[in-house]
C-alpha cells in the first residue's frame, strides 16, 4: 500500500528579476534571460512499501567457572547456530560476526573487593534474510539450534533505488502541482522550470525491539514477525518562471 503524502512552501519574486546567485552558480550554460515572476517551491514526496529484507542479529550466551569453558561451550554452540542458519537457506555472503566476547562475572560486595564467580562468553552473527516470509522460521530454527539471543530485526529493501526514486518523482509531481496553483491565483502560467535542487531522500527503517529466547521457549508454529511498511521521504526545490 502506498500512501504519499505531501508538504510545501513557496516564495514568489515579482518584476523582472535577475536568477539568484546560488543558481547563476550552479548554471552550466547561459541562462536565457529571466521574462517573468520566479516562483520557488519547496516540495516533499513520500511513499511506503512492504520491505523485502530482514537484518537479524542474533547469537550464543554461555556462562562457565572458567573463561576457557565459557568459550568451548559457545563455540560449540554457535557452530550449530552457523549451520541451522545455511540449512534454512542464508548464503555465506549474508551471514558476519559481529561480536565476540569473554567477560567475568562479578559479584560486588560492601566495603569489600569484588570477587569474580565466573565467565560470560558472547559470540553474535549479523545475518540478512532475503526472504521476508522466512523471519520467524529462521529465528527458531537458529534457537532449536543452541541460540538463545536475538537483539533485534533491521527491515528495509534489497533495492531501495526504486522506492527512492518513486519518492522523488511524487515530490516533482507535486511541486508542479502547486506552481499550478500559484499561477492561476496569480492569473499566470506555469512556462518553465528554471532551476531544481534536491533536499535529499531518505528511507525510514523499521526496528522491530531486541528480544531474548531459550531453547525451551521454542514453539512448533513460527515465532510471528511483522514486516510493517518503511517510509520513503525525498524532498526537493523547484523554481519555475510565470508568465
């Protein structure tokens, strides 16, 4: 579904005037000779889509007496996350690490130094899913696996040029629109465009919150993932000469 939606505003010079210096900066060529009433509007364009692609980052959490037992029990672990993930399909090309880690863990007492009880290993891979309708199968193959963290899910497009470029055609579109308008309550016309700058596009990514799962918690249906829709913002600056 796509919603678009719009904003704009606008500043008119009267009488025959000169182009402004930052557009007599910006000309390549010879700008022939302003006749009219510049009109600049300031335009934004927004569409939303479905995204097609889901960023988990996901991963082993062990706890031992010692750091080398903290760290063979992981590695043992996460050898099988790995291989859960290529057998539900994620090529080697989209799966990275992101984190290892080893650290003690501290017990603080009043007055007293800290005395450490034992050792937390991480160990976290990024991993991009290019099957959207496969999130929540990947999530619990990898946790039937030995996972037992999941700190969140990045959606977005695997091409996002395309909605980018979507955005930016609504906000032209839509500057046009209101040069229209101003004309006609001016009783002018739109003759040209004289000068466009982009403000720039962006594409608003959806974060679903980190979450925490044990072997335990797997359930036989999938872990239910909503992909939402991710807005896509482009702005731009047109001015345009009435007659």
């Amino acid at each position: 579904m796509r919603n678009l939606k719009f904003a704009a505003a606008f500043a008119v010079m009267l009488g025959l005037a000169a182009p402004p210096a930052s557009l007599a900066q910006q000309a390549q060529m010879p700008m022939p000779a302003i006749e009219g009433t510049l009109l600049s509007v300031s335009a934004e364009g927004k569409v939303e889509g479905r995204p097609d692609m889901a960023t988990i980052n996901l991963g082993v959490q062990t706890e031992a007496p010692t750091a080398q037992a903290a760290i063979q029990a992981n590695a043992q672990r996460m050898t099988a996350l790995l291989a859960a993930l290529r057998r539900a399909g994620i090529a080697e090309r989209d799966i990275q690490t992101s984190n290892v880690s080893v650290n003690p863990q501290q017990q603080y007492r009043e007055n007293q130094p800290p005395i450490t009880t034992g050792y937390q290993a991480n160990n976290t891979v990024t991993a991009k899913i290019r099957n959207i309708d496969n999130v929540g199968r990947v999530v619990d193959a990898t946790v039937a696996a030995g996972g037992n963290t999941v700190n969140g899910i990045y959606f977005s497009y695997q091409n996002p040029d395309a909605q980018m470029d979507t955005a930016r055609r609504n906000a032209i579109q839509e500057a046009r629109r209101r040069a229209e308008i101003y004309a006609s309550a001016l009783n002018m016309r739109v003759a040209r465009v004289v000068a466009v700058q982009e403000g720039g596009a962006m594409a608003q990514p959806i974060v679903v919150t980190a979450a925490r799962f044990m072997r335990a918690d797997a359930a036989p249906a999938p872990t239910p993932v909503e992909p939402g829709q991710i807005e896509t913002t482009a702005n731009v600056s047109v001015t345009f000469e009435l007659r």
